[in-house]
C-alpha cells in the first residue's frame, strides 16, 4: 500500500487525475472504475479539463460505477448516473455505450447484479478503481460487517451513511435506505486501487483502514491484502496516522530513485 500525503484537497486531486490520464494515454481502452461523493469531485473537474485543454481523449474508456442508490431513476437528480453526468460524463468524449452504473430500478436485483458482474468480466477487469471512504470506513456502500468476499448485491445502508448523505437530499427521510453496490470482492480484483480521502472527519477511517487490522468492521482495511494500492490524503484526512512521516520519506527517497511517477 503507497500512501502519498499532498499538502491540500486541490494537489490530491490534481496528482491522482494525472495518474489516471496517465493510464488512458497508455492504454486508451482502460476500464476506470468510477466512484461519486464529494472526495473524487477535483479529479473529475481535472479530467474534464484535461480533455478540454490537452486533447485527453476517452472515445475507448469503458467505466463501471461503484454503486447506485436503490430506487432513484437515472434522471433522479440524486442518483448516482445524474452525478456522473453532470460531473464527468458530459465533459468528456466517452461513448454513452461504455459507461456502466448499476440501476437504481430493476426488477430482478439478483439478475441485475450477475449481469453486473459479468460485464466488468467481458470488458477484462477493471484497470483503476477509484474509492472514497465513508467516515465508517465503507468502500462503495460496503457497510461495517459486510464480507470481504462480497459481490455486487443490495445493500442496507447504516444510519451514519444515511446521515451523512441526507445533506444532499431535502430530508432524511428522502435519503434511500438501499443501495445496489460492488462488493469488496469485486473491488479486489481491479488491477489497481486508489483509494481517496480529504478531511479530519475522514481521518479515523483512513487510519483504522491503513494501520489498523483487516477487519470486515472498516471494509476498507482489506485493501492492505491488495497487490497494488495507492492511498492519496491531504493533510487532514492523515493527520491521525501513526507513519504519518516514514510515508512522507518513502515517497521523498522514491523520488531520489525516479520511481515518484506511479
Ligand atoms: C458514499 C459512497 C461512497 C463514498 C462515501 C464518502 O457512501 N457510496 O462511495 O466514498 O459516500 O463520500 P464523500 O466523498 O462525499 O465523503
């Protein structure tokens, strides 16, 4: 697990979408694995200007989504489809036909689900995975005591994921109390795996997650048995980790060996 520390919000983003444009100039049919909340917002922004601005062409990327809220229809200004929409999709040149997001609406969960699973199997994987974290230490909508095993199902939401979340609904009631979601299990088989955080709020999870043992409690602790993981932070969000320095000299003595570049 690499876990680069960026002074603000604003480089973490920037570092992590030039990993990303780095992976589709070398590979222009990657398969992204996308995720939505507010921490992947500066990457997206980055890559939608990147595209404007230097030509990043995605005509060959195919991405699969995390998660969707159970419920909510693609228009559904809440949804996750409407997110990556407005906050990625319609910026960039990707062909509507490679974008993949769970649906919200479906009548046969079990069979969206396989469905699901089989089409990240036919594009051959996912190359990237972005990840943020919830401040229960959730990937996707992987609550505490999900199996690390798991696979792409329906999902109970915990209250603090409902609470956290009701800021972009009218009311708490409003927020879904399902979500369809990737399991951990599909999320460890992507190639590479990078994981997201901003914020003091977010530093107990990053550490449990990090430092912590591998625990169904914090999903995101299985990613320390990942082959290839990149952890970016600012400097809130890794505030609470007890390496905090020894990370922040390996990437200094990488850089003395020319392996700063991911
Ligand atoms: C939701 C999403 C997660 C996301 C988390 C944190 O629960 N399903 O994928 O990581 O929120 O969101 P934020 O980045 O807004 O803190």
């Amino acid at each position: 697990m690499r876990v680069r520390i960026e002074p603000s919000y604003f480089e973490m983003s920037n570092v992590a979408a030039k990993l990303i444009a780095a992976q589709l100039r070398r590979k222009p049919d990657s398969v992204l694995g996308l995720a939505t909340g507010s921490t992947p917002l500066g990457i997206y922004r980055e890559l939608a200007r990147m595209h404007k601005d230097e030509g990043l062409d995605f005509a060959g990327v195919r991405t699969f989504n995390l998660d969707e809220y159970y419920g909510l229809a693609p228009d559904h200004p809440q949804s996750y489809r409407y997110f990556m929409d407005e906050n990625l999709l319609r910026h960039v040149n990707i062909d509507p036909k490679n974008v993949h997001i769970p649906g919200g609406i479906v009548k046969d969960i079990e069979a969206s689900c396989s469905e699901y699973e089989a089409s990240i199997r036919e594009a051959g994987g996912i190359d990237i995975q972005l990840l943020g974290i919830g401040r229960d230490g959730h990937i996707a909508f992987n609550e505490p005591g999900s199996s690390l095993g798991s696979r792409t199902r329906l999902k109970t939401l915990a209250q603090e994921t409902i609470s956290d979340n009701a800021r972009f609904f009218k009311s708490l009631d409003e927020v879904p109390r399902f979500a369809i979601t990737m399991g951990v299990g599909t999320i460890l088989e992507s190639r590479h795996i990078v994981l997201l955080a901003s914020g003091v709020e977010k530093s107990d999870a990053v550490r449990l997650a990090v430092e912590g043992p591998v625990t169904s409690e914090i999903t995101a602790s299985v990613l320390q048995l990942h082959p290839k993981v990149t952890v970016f932070l600012d400097e809130a969000a890794a505030e609470k980790l007890k390496r905090r320095d020894y990370y922040k000299y390996v990437e200094a003595m990488r850089q003395k060996v020319g392996q700063a570049e991911v």
